[in-house]
C-alpha cells in the first residue's frame, strides 16, 4: 500500500494536489478550477488519497496527467545524524 497524501477539497468536491494550489491577493487558496473550500478562517479541508489511484482515476478520465510536481526534501536533525 502506498503511503498517503492530505490533498485540498476545492468547493466542487474535487481534491486537488497542494503543489497546484496558491494564495490569491485577498488571502485565499485557489486553484484554476476553483477555490479551497475551508473549515474555518485559517483552516483548508483536506482529503487524505492515495497519490498512485488519483493518476489512475485521472488516466480513466483521459485527463492528460501532467508532470508530478516536486516534492520537497526537508532534512532533520535525525536525518543528519545518520549520514
């Protein structure tokens, strides 16, 4: 099993990768089909998927899947110490 991504909910239900997601000028989280739907002020609703069945359903769709965004590679104190 794959491990599993928080991925937005945009307004219309659909989940949308975070990496496609950007602030607008007044503060909120957009995406070309729509906005971030929210569950307070200052709190996004978040899906949990699986990221491989998302490019499956996107394939069925005959969507075009595009480049898989690049993920960020954060290095802790306990990952230093084991080099």
């Amino acid at each position: 099993m794959a491990e599993r991504e928080a991925w937005y909910v945009l307004e219309t239900g659909d989940v949308v990768h975070p990496a496609d997601v950007s602030v607008s000028e007044v503060g909120r989280l957009i995406h070309e089909r729509g906005l971030v739907a929210m569950r307070s002020a200052d709190c996004p609703m978040t899906r949990n998927v699986d990221p491989d069945e998302m490019v499956d359903l996107a394939d069925a769709d005959g969507e075009k899947q595009t480049e898989e965004p690049q993920k960020r590679q954060y290095k802790t104190r306990v990952m230093k110490a084991k080099r």
